[in-house]
C-alpha cells in the first residue's frame, strides 16, 4: 500500500470520527444515592421534541455512566432518573456533565451552562403551578398583558446572558420559542380553568363565564405551525386544545381511555406533521400511564396506515409490545398471582392479617387503585422489585380500594401487570374502616410495613420507587 492509499485511509477514518462527533453529544451522569440504576434520556427526532425516543443508560456500580447519544440537529433533550427530569438544549457536539441526588439535579458542566440552568429555573413544565399569578385580574385584556410582561422579564434575562457570552445565538434563538410556547401554555392553562363551566357543560355557565375568555383562548391556536412541534410544551398545548374544542359541543361521557378520545379529536383539528406527532404524543401519554386497553392496538395499526412512514413508528413501537405482552399476561393468569377470595368477611387490617396467606409473614402493604396514575406508575416499580422483596422474607400486598364497579378491571390489572404477591380489592366496610383508621390519610397511593406479629411498624412506609430505602428498611423489619 502506497503512502497516497494510507493517508486517505486516515482522511476517511478522521472524517469519519468528525461526522460522530458531529452527530452526537457526549453526556456523564453520576447519582451516588440512585435508588434505581436506569437512565433515560429521550432525544428529538429531527429537531422535534419526541419524549418516546429513548435511550436507557445503566450506571455501573460506582453510579456513574458516560455515553455519546446521536442527534442530528438541535433540539430538546430529556434526562430522567428516579422520578426526577432535566431538559436540555442540546446541539451536536455539546458536552454535559449532570449529578442527581436525593433531591436534586445539577448541571455541573456543558455547553451553554448559564442558559441552561436559567431554562429549567424558570420554563418548568406544570404551568398549572403559575396560572393563578394572572387571576388578579378579571379580564381578558389585564391578563394577556402580565402575561406579556412576565414573558418579557424571562427573555430579558436570556438577553443578558447573550450579551456576556454565557450563551451562543443558537441556544438563544431555540430557547425563545421554548419560552414563547411556555406563555402560549401558561395562557391557555389559566383559560382552561376559567372556562371549565363552558368545557363541562355547566348548568347556566354561559352566565358564569366571560366569553371574551374563549375568543382569546382560540386565538392562542391561530398561529399553529410545524415550528411549534420543536417545542417540549407542545404535547400539553395539545392538551388543552382538546378541552377547547369541548367548548359548544354536546357534553356526551365517553367510555375511551382518555388519551384516545384526544386523539380522536385532533383528527378533526390538526393534519399532516401536526396531527402525527399529537397523536404520537397522546399514545406515549396513555399506556405510558398503563392504559393498556386493547384499543390501543388497534389505534396504533390506524397511525400506522395514516402515517406508513412515520419516524415516530420506532420509538412508539416499544409501548405497543408492552400492551400486547400485558394482554397475553392475563390470559396466562400466572399462579405467582395470589387473590384473598374471602373479600366480604375482612372487615380490618387485623383480620387481614390472620388470613393464612398472611399470617407470621412480614408483609409490604400497597394501597392503590385501577384508576390513580400515581399508583400504577409504582406498581411498575413494585414488579422490578419483586424477587428481591421475598429473597429478604418480605410478602407485597396489594390491597385495592375499587368499587364493585371496577372489579373486572381489577381482576385484569392484577394478572395483566401481573402483580405477583397478595391481591384483595376492600369490601365496602374495608374501604370505610381504612379510611377511618389510617393516620393522615390524604390518599393513594399508600405503603405500611407489618412484622410478623401482625402489626403495623411503618403506617407511611417508602414507596417501591424509593428502591434501596425501602428494601433496607423492610430487611429491619423482618428482623422483628
């Protein structure tokens, strides 16, 4: 091989390692008290905000991982960890170095550094946290201008950090629409609550609300485009465009997952890449809350015929092998799946207790419901916990506080997720004896711990979440 041949060799290798690191940004990521050693850290497809598309990291056993993570142009990217998010603005080539702790997250080094810190202080997602400031005032006109004033205080302080240099033009131009989306929400978040008599078909709402309120709201809309879709406030503006298309229309309860019945609606309100990625939003939105009704896949085979070459099909794909898998898990009802069938004769926990499933074990109780998100998000937590929960001598006990109404749904979820352990959904006095008899009881879900005497040493236990914890604390308690 002649020097020409191998210098071009090299040219093409260097090239080639330049297009990499184009074409990804480098993350590490340390969580030193990591409950859960999963990271998640969802990237946009093309520049579009995408939550789905996932890449889950591990950390090794020193809590730490480093990983170069594609992207192709700049856009929003989500970084989770133990129930706890961070949103960057990320362009190919950045660099980032995050720590998660108990109770917090920092950015400890990157691209763009200021900025971002300034971006997740002040654009948090739960806009619901911040309408109220513009309930000062009654009208429309008062509200839309502290609105603009706000805004313009937030872009102000993005100005001063250009000025200095503490971020470049490109991180400044994209988190100017990140904060004119934010406002558009925040807007329509506090319309929403104003109009809900309008939403919900309220006796005499047209008396109760100022109709200048929903011209305003819909204007929000007008402006609609694909620039939007870049945007991390995009699926919740969708959100709301949904209970603004309710206003005027007859008021009929559906029995859809709630998910589905937004889909359906953006059908008639939104079209081409606007409705593809609604409703890719909207179908993560759903059985990423285990919704996992069997409509879903149906659903998902009309996305598919709508949009045959979406790129969103990859990413989504994931969540309709769960709903499939969930299915073919009930119709296996596995036999790790325990049920109390005297359900009518427990009456308080001490009964429970002396079943004889129960009786001389040490026992993790669940208090959860089939429809508290809260509650089935734990439960995914309870499932990985499973077996090291009996290696330690601990039994979970799920215990369901449905109604009648829900028992079929009940039997599902408990062999669908499945939920392997102890199963009892209350009886009627039950429900009513928990309610009278847990100690500050606000709602679920609900965790207690109980030794093998059959008494309660934790009545506001860690939840199945809270991993190490909790396991450690369950090891004390089987000592008892």
């Amino acid at each position: 091989m002649n020097i020409q041949s191998i210098a071009y060799m090299l040219l093409l290798v260097f090239s080639s390692s330049i297009c990499m690191a184009q074409s990804a940004f480098k993350v590490n990521i340390s969580a030193p008290d990591a409950p859960s050693k999963e990271v998640n850290i969802s990237t946009p497809i093309s520049s579009n905000f995408f939550a789905p598309n996932t890449t889950t990291l591990k950390l090794g056993s020193d809590y730490q991982v480093s990983a170069e993570i594609p992207i192709e142009q700049e856009g929003i990217v989500l970084i989770n960890h133990d129930y706890k998010q961070l949103k960057l603005i990320v362009q190919p080539g950045d660099s980032f170095s995050i720590k998660f702790s108990e109770r917090s997250i920092e950015i400890t080094s990157g691209n763009n550094l200021e900025g971002q810190k300034l971006y997740n202080a002040i654009l948090k997602d739960d806009t619901r946290s911040r309408f109220e400031e513009l309930d000062i005032h009654d009208d429309v006109k008062s509200r839309v201008k502290l609105a603009k004033s706000m805004k313009d205080k937030d872009d102000e302080k993005f100005k001063e950090l250009l000025k200095e240099n503490k971020i470049n033009k490109d991180f400044f131009d994209f988190v100017n629409l990140e904060t004119e989306m934010y406002y558009k929400l925040l807007l329509s978040t506090d319309y929403f609550f104003t109009c809900r008599p309008l939403i919900f078909a309220m006796e005499n709402a047209d008396k109760m609300v100022d109709k200048s309120f929903v011209s305003a709201w819909r204007e929000i809309y007008k402006d609609i485009n694909s620039k939007w879709l870049q945007s991390s406030f995009y699926p919740s503006l969708m959100g709301r465009l949904h209970s603004l298309d309710k206003i005027g229309k007859e008021n009929s309860s559906s029995n859809l997952p709630y998910a589905i019945d937004n889909i359906n609606s953006f059908k008639s309100l939104l079209s081409g890449d606007l409705l593809e990625y609604a409703w890719g939003h909207m179908i993560y939105e759903g059985i990423n809350n285990n919704e996992n009704e069997k409509i879903w896949l149906y659903n998902w085979e009309e996305f598919k015929n709508t949009f045959p070459n979406s790129l969103l099909i990859s990413a989504l794909s994931p969540l309709i092998s769960n709903v499939v898998a969930y299915h073919k898990s009930v119709e296996k009802r596995s036999k790790e799946v325990l049920v109390i069938q005297e359900r009518e004769s427990i009456n308080t926990f001490e009964e429970l207790f002396q079943h004889p499933l129960l009786k001389g074990k040490t026992l993790y109780i669940d208090l959860w419901a089939t429809w508290c998100g809260p509650c089935k998000a734990e439960l995914q937590n309870s499932i990985k916990l499973h077996d090291e929960l009996e290696s330690i001598g601990a039994t979970p006990v799920y215990i369901s506080l449905d109604r009648d109404n829900a028992a079929e749904k009940w039997e599902e979820m408990i062999y669908g997720f499945p939920l392997k352990g102890v199963n009892i959904r209350v009886s009627k006095n039950f429900n009513s004896f928990i309610s009278e008899n847990l100690p500050n009881f606000v709602g679920i879900p609900r965790y207690l711990i109980v030794n093998s005497r059959g008494e309660i040493t934790d009545w506001n236990a860690l939840r199945p979440s809270d991993g190490k914890l909790l396991l450690n604390a369950l090891k004390e308690a089987v000592k008892i």
